[in-house]
C-alpha cells in the first residue's frame, strides 16, 4: 500500500509539473503565437524560441518582426546582411529599426543608390534620419537662402562701383550619403552658398553686369565645390530675386568728405590758437621791451645830474640839445601834418 502510495504521490507531482509547464506554453505561445503565424506565412524565418528568446532579452518582438517582414516582401535577402541577430543588436543599440528598413526598401527601389545594412545602421546611430537621406537622394530637396525665417530676407553685396544689390538664392542639394556621418548640415551649405554670392557680387565692377547675368553668379559659386566636407551635393544655385539697393559707394564717399572737412576743420582751428597764442607772445615782449626803454629813459635825467655835477655837461651844452629836440619835434609834427594832407 504504501509503495502504491508514493507511486500515486510522484505521479501526481509529475502530473502537476507537467501541467504547470504546459501552461506557462500556453501562455507564450498564446502571447506569440500571432507573431509566429505571421512570420510563418511570410516567410521571415523567425520561430518561437527567437520569439521568447527576445522576450528575456527584452526586445520587441513585434518590432523585430514586422522589419523582417518588410525586408523579405521588399525582396531584401541574407545578402544585404539583414538577419534577426543584426536587427535585433541594432534594436539594443538603441536604433529605429522599422525606419532602417523602409530607407533600404527606398533605396531599392530607387535603383540608384547602394545602401547596406551596416552603412544604413551607422548612419543611423549617428544621429541621422536615414529615410530622409534617401528620399533627399532620391528627391532632391531646395534650400532658400537666405532662409525665409531669418532676420534678413536678402543677401546684400556691393559691386565695386559702390551700388548695393540684394539678392534672394534657391539652393537645389542632394544627399550625400558617403558623408552624411560626420558631414556639415544643411547650415554649412547656406552659409558657404551666402558668402560665394556676396563673392562673386563684389568682384563684378558695375551692379549693371550682374543685373544683365545673374547666372555668372550662379556659375562662380558653384565653381568653389562649396559642398565639400558636408552631407549634401550641390546640384544647381538659382538666383531667385535680385534687387538694387542703395549706392553705397555714394555714400562711404560722402561719409568720407565729412570726416575730412572735420580734420581740416580741427587743423585750421590748432593754427589759428598757435597763431592767437604766438601774437600774445610778442605782445608780451612789446611791452617787455617798452618797460625795458621806460627804465632806460628813466636814467636820462639821473645821468645828466651826474654830468651836471662832474663839470662834464655845461649849461650851454644843455641848452644846445633842448634846442636839437624842440627843432626834431618841430619837423616830425610837419612831416606828420604833410602826410595827413597828402592822403
């Protein structure tokens, strides 16, 4: 009895061990199992234990699926390396890979761009919107430049005989995908394009040869390879709109003439203070010298009473040189009254 016992008791346990783990495949097959049928039916080559092998890894199934589907109605094989393990890593690395996929069924069906699995995963993880890539490869996209949300609506430049011309560029660019990682934005492009105009604007000597071809701008700037180092190419530059703007030129000489009316204003005002200043100099030393002779005169008398007293001028001498002085003074008033007359 008790052998049948534990016969009966092992059985039983087997039993529910066996059911437990019947249900718990139950339960994933019932939760992947419209996964499995899709995969099944389509040929994608993804069984259940790849499912529940996601689902420990914590990988969507669902995304991993649904890509592989894409890729083998697309007509993408093993050749193009697109394997469950390659999704699924990319999918880790924190890649989009449903948006992958669509870029290679793009490019495919393009015809005329190769994109692999590996560059279409780096371009990627890079940062990039790989199916934009490929639709601006495929559709060329244009950039207005300057662009409409600016501050500035125009590119202003001055030929070089000074008149200001404002011009609005299309900018028809390509996707460069052998740069796309690592190369310049579309930010790049504007600027380069920006200053190949304003370039090629200045370097013309009138505004009139520029209004009369505007293409020679178009063909300068292109001739610069300013696509270099950057994600797109360049495939053609059209002058929108070209307007004239103010004579700059004009003006920058007017500017000019001021300033040096200023300068010559400022020197004429230093030499007329030098001249001012130097004319008070000599007024200073007239009448240092007139102090100078009012002292010397001063000494006459003082001298005379010396000569007085010395015996060495008499009383007659004096009289003699007071009477000198009154004829000299006699004379200087005629000659004065004479040149009155006269005038």
């Amino acid at each position: 009895m008790q052998d049948l016992f534990r016969s009966g008791t092992i059985w039983l346990a087997l039993a529910v061990v066996a059911l437990v783990f019947f249900l718990i495949f139950l339960a994933v097959f019932t939760r992947f199992a419209r996964l499995w049928i899709q995969s099944v039916m389509t040929g994608a080559g993804i069984g259940m234990f790849d499912l529940m092998r996601m689902w420990f890894r914590k990988v969507n199934p669902t995304v991993i699926v649904r890509s592989k589907i894409m890729a083998v109605q697309a007509g993408l094989d093993e050749d193009d390396e697109i394997t469950t393990k390659g999704l699924e890593a990319h999918y880790l690395a924190g890649g989009n890979v449903p948006l992958v996929i669509r870029a290679m069924i793009a490019a495919r069906k393009a015809k005329i761009i190769e994109l692999s699995f590996k560059r279409a995963t780096a371009i990627d993880l890079a940062g990039r919107n790989i199916l934009e890539a490929v639709q601006t490869s495929v559709y060329p996209r244009v950039i207005d430049c300057p662009p409409q949300s600016g501050k500035r609506l125009t590119l202003d430049a001055v030929a070089k005989n000074g008149i200001q011309l404002k011009v609005k560029a299309r900018v028809t660019v390509r996707a460069n995908l052998d740069q796309l990682i690592g190369g310049a934005t579309e930010e790049t492009i504007v600027a380069r394009v920006g200053e190949g105009i304003v370039s090629a604007i200045g370097s013309a000597e009138t505004h009139a040869q520029v209004l009369e071809n505007p293409d020679r701008i178009s063909r300068a700037v292109l001739a610069r390879k300013l696509d270099s180092q950057t994600a797109f190419e360049i495939v053609s530059i059209d002058i929108a709109d070209i307007d004239v703007g103010d004579n700059i030129g004009a003006r920058l000489q007017a500017d000019q003439a001021e300033a040096d009316t200023r300068v010559a204003r400022a020197a004429a005002e230093q030499r007329r203070a030098m001249a001012v200043s130097a004319e008070q100099e000599w007024v200073a030393r007239i009448e240092e010298n007139r102090a100078k002779m009012v002292e010397a005169e001063a000494q006459v008398p003082l001298a005379m009473a010396d000569a007085f007293r010395s015996a060495k001028l008499g009383i007659l001498d004096y009289y003699r040189l007071k009477n000198v002085q009154a004829d000299t003074d006699m004379r200087e008033s005629i000659a004065g009254a004479g040149a009155v007359r006269a005038q």
